[in-house]
C-alpha cells in the first residue's frame, strides 16, 4: 500500500512559483517555478528527508494522515511502493518494542 503524505502548496506571489510543506513532516519542504515541480521537488526531498531523519536515525517514522473527504489538503505526495514497504515494516518494529 502506497503512503500518501499531503502537502500544503503555496503561491509564492513575491517571488512567483510555489512553496510546500509537508503536513506530517515539517522538516520536508520545497519549491519550484510551478505546481507540478513544486511537488516533484517536495517528494524528493521527503525520501532525503525519511532516509537521514528517520531510517539512519532508527527513528519510527510518521504515517501520513489523509483524509480523501479534506479540502484542506488536496495537493499530496505518493511515496513509491517499496519505501512505503520500508516505512512500514520499519514502524513495525516500534511498535512490537511498544508492547
């Protein structure tokens, strides 16, 4: 199952183009001239971000949360099948600590 990280996408009217954020990890940012690079850019740099902040870490990552009825985030991020495999058996080992 694919994880979908939603992100908040910004008219930069300053400068032009857009800025985004990702909901559920705010050190994952980005920008870009248009939409679509904006959020090309922001995937990019979340799996950077999930690589160095969270695997190298042994940090449990946060799981998306993305409600499909919200328009308040309607711009998101699909992390490729396998990292989202990654992420979850990852977490899996947390939560078996947890118990």
């Amino acid at each position: 199952m694919k994880l979908r990280y939603p992100v908040e996408l910004t008219r930069d009217i300053e400068i032009g183009g857009f800025t985004t954020q990702v909901k559920d990890i705010p050190s994952a940012y980005s920008e870009g001239d248009c939409r679509e690079e904006a959020l090309t850019m922001t995937l990019s740099v979340l799996l950077d971000v999930l690589r160095f902040n969270y695997f190298e870490r042994n940090c449990p990552v946060p799981i998306p949360f993305f409600d499909d009825d919200s328009d308040e985030y309607s711009d998101y991020v699909e992390i490729p099948e396998d990292i989202s495999a990654k992420i979850h058996t990852f977490n899996a080992r947390f939560e078996s600590i947890a118990l």
